[in-house]
C-alpha cells in the first residue's frame, strides 16, 4: 500500500496481516515503485503529498504497464479526478473514507483470492469482467469508522502495531 500517513499505513497493513495477507507499506512514492514487481494488488491514497495524487501515479503507471489490480482510497469519492479512474481497467474500486478496516481487509482478501490462479487449475478473474469489481465504499447504515469491537495496539521498537488484545471501554 502507498499512503503518506503513517498512522494509516500501520492501521492497514495490520488488518491486512490479521486476515493472513502479507502487507507491504511504504509512504514513498520510490518505496512503491520499488515494490510494485511483487504485488498482487495495491492500496493506494488518493492525497499522497509532494505533489503527487493517486489518480496521477496510477495513470503513470498503467501507461508503463506496471499498475497492479488497484483500490483507491480517499475522502472525496466523488471527485471528478477520482472518477475518471474508472478507465483504468486495474480499478477495482474506490474505497471512501470513513471505512471499517476489518471490512476492508476482508475485501482485499476476498478479491484477491478470486484473482489469483487456483490450485485445482481454474482461471482466475479477469479485471476485465464486471464480477471481480468489489465497491467498497461505505454503505448508508455503517456510520462507524472502525468496527464496534476496539483493540489495544502498541508499537514495537520498529515502529509497528501489534495487538494487546481487545480494550475494556
């Protein structure tokens, strides 16, 4: 995932990990690059810093033929910028802030299996077909952020999150 909030970075990639995935995050637009031959599908923020937006690395890198099956993450869903990703065949959706991360991860997870290659020899998902677009945006009865269990997380000397458990409110 790329997204220049490392607070979000961490809180991503640990849902993503507690669903078994491994996570690779990185709030540099090179970390990204760096990385990008290896992934099997990318979280990338729409408001990156530096000058640099979602919409434009992902353009950038579809032309070089290195975008990876892709959702976007941002707090204007309906930004015309946004909506012209739509284009982008490697768009799987566009996942708008506020969101619960368990319900993201599990999507991620979920849609990643059905692009994957089987073992029992099926073919994968296409992105070119319109069953393997998951949106993901919030719907009009989850008004929570984060899912209604909350967890104790601390960091490592590393900087990363581990979970102490649920919290007692």
């Amino acid at each position: 995932m790329l997204d220049n909030d490392r607070t979000m970075r961490d809180l991503l990639a640990f849902a993503l990990r507690s669903r078994g995935l491994e996570a690779v995050a990185v709030g540099e637009l090179d970390e990204a690059e760096a990385a990008l031959e290896q992934s099997d599908g990318l979280l990338l923020d729409f408001q990156l810093g530096g000058g640099h937006t979602g919409a434009e690395v992902a353009r950038r890198w579809a032309v070089e033929q290195r975008l990876p099956p892709f959702w976007l993450v941002t707090g204007m869903p309906e930004d015309p910028e946004v909506q012209s990703l739509k284009e982008l065949r490697q768009l799987i959706g566009v996942v708008g802030k506020p969101f619960s991360l368990l319900d993201l991860a599990e999507g991620v997870d979920n849609t990643l299996r059905k692009l994957a290659p089987s073992a029992g020899g099926e073919e994968p998902l296409s992105l070119d077909t319109e069953t393997t677009y998951v949106p993901l945006e919030p719907q009009p009865s989850q008004q929570a952020t984060f899912p209604p269990e909350l967890f104790v997380a601390e960091r490592d000397p590393e900087g990363d999150l581990h979970s102490k458990g649920p919290a007692s409110v």
